[in-house]
C-alpha cells in the first residue's frame, strides 16, 4: 500500500504545478488530491509512453477496469481502489476523465469544439472534481481548470510537434483564438471554498501569450498571493 509521504513525493515529481496548489487545501484534503492528482498523470502518461496509440487504448482501458472495481496491485492503482470503495471519488467522474483521454490516441483534434471537449474533460473536469473533494460542485472550477488545461496544450505545443504529435485543433483555429478563449474563463471568480482547486488558472495567467520558460520563485509567489487574496 502507498503510503502518504510515499504519495507526496510521487505527485511533487510528477505534477508539481498542482501539487503546490494542494498545500492551501485543508489538511484533511490533501491526500485526496494528491490521489486524484496522480491518477490524473497515469492518464497523462498513457500516450506519453505508448509507442504507438493502440497500445495506449490499452492502457486507458487497464485504469477503466481499476475504476469499474478491478483489483490492481499497483502504487496509485492500489490506494484508488480502497478510496472509490470508500466514497472518496465518484466512480463516473474518474471513467469521464479517461474517456476524454482516449482523444490524444487520435490522429488529431480535428476542430475548436474537440478541442474544447478534450480540455473541459481533462484539465477542467479534474478541477471541477478537486472541487467536490473540497465541498464545492462549481461551473467556475471547472472553467479555471479549462484554461489551465488550454494553456498547458500551448506550452507543451513545441515539445509535442518534436514528436510528430499534436493536441492543438487541426482547423484554422489560431493560436490567439485559443488564448482569447482561456482569458475569457478567467472572468469566473473562483469560489473561497474551492479555491485550491483553482489555484492552476494562475499558471495558466502567467503562461498565456508568452514563450515556455521553467517555473520559478515568481510562479508560487502569484498562486500564494492569489490563495490569500481569492483572485486569480
């Protein structure tokens, strides 16, 4: 069984932009997040590591069997299984975020609206579900987590073309369009209760528009002025 410190450094290497979000959730909260977090980044990783997509429909399907209640003796696999018999997790809110994984197995995105649909039901769906860990169901969550989502696609464009691959929208969608549409899920005023689930959208503030740069000391300053402050 994974143990908590074991799961902090795991979700501290693997998604440290949201796990530094965590530390102004409540203490209780924490672990849950950091579970939810790292499960997140198995899905992320499913294509990431395939050699070719086929093989990462078999992955995503591996974790659709975890969550439909397959025993898995596995780091992350293991504590998620004893949390979604526990209640913890929503068993359709963890499938919905796989199924929207499926479309980086895609030859491409083909269009704004598939664009939008992969961000909403990756990065904003998994906002919106940190917000229910954190008593909160909300509409604002879960746009704040879509910007984040659409400006993590644009700073990991270069890295990805690299590859071959691509998630940015194959129509004559610009890159300005996609930005316009992030700035604008700002205007939702993201809720004190559920403020560390939202705490991402500031990345994606400072990351808009800009060319990719590593995080610094500037970054965690905005997200604990925003965590003090409530605004994004």
């Amino acid at each position: 069984m994974t143990s908590s410190s074991e799961l902090l450094v795991h979700i501290r290497r693997a998604d440290p932009d949201r796990f530094f979000t965590t530390l102004f959730a409540p203490a209780g909260k924490r672990e849950a997040l950091w579970l939810l977090y790292a499960f997140n980044h198995e899905l992320a990783r499913a294509r990431e590591v395939a050699s070719e997509p086929t093989l990462a429909l078999i992955r995503l399907t591996w974790w659709r069997e975890v969550v439909e209640g397959a025993w898995r003796q596995h780091e992350i696999a293991t504590p998620l299984t004893k949390a979604l018999n526990e209640g913890v997790f929503k068993r359709a809110d963890l499938a919905a975020l796989i199924d929207a994984r499926e479309a980086e197995a895609a030859s491409e995105i083909p269009d704004f609206d598939s664009f939008m649909n992969y961000t909403r039901g990756t990065a904003g769906k998994l906002a919106r579900i940190a917000g229910k860990l954190l008593g909160l169901d909300s509409d604002a969550v879960e746009d704040l987590g879509t910007a984040y989502g659409i400006s993590g696609v644009l700073r990991a464009a270069p890295f990805l073309a690299r590859q071959g691959r691509s998630l940015l929208p194959a129509d004559d969608t610009t890159e300005d369009q996609l930005i316009a549409t992030a700035q604008a899920l700002f205007k939702a005023p993201p809720p004190r209760a559920a403020m560390a689930a939202c705490l991402t959208a500031v990345y994606a503030r400072r990351d808009l528009g800009k060319p990719y740069r590593p995080r610094g000391l500037g970054d965690k300053l905005a997200v604990l002025n925003a965590a003090m402050w409530g605004r994004i």
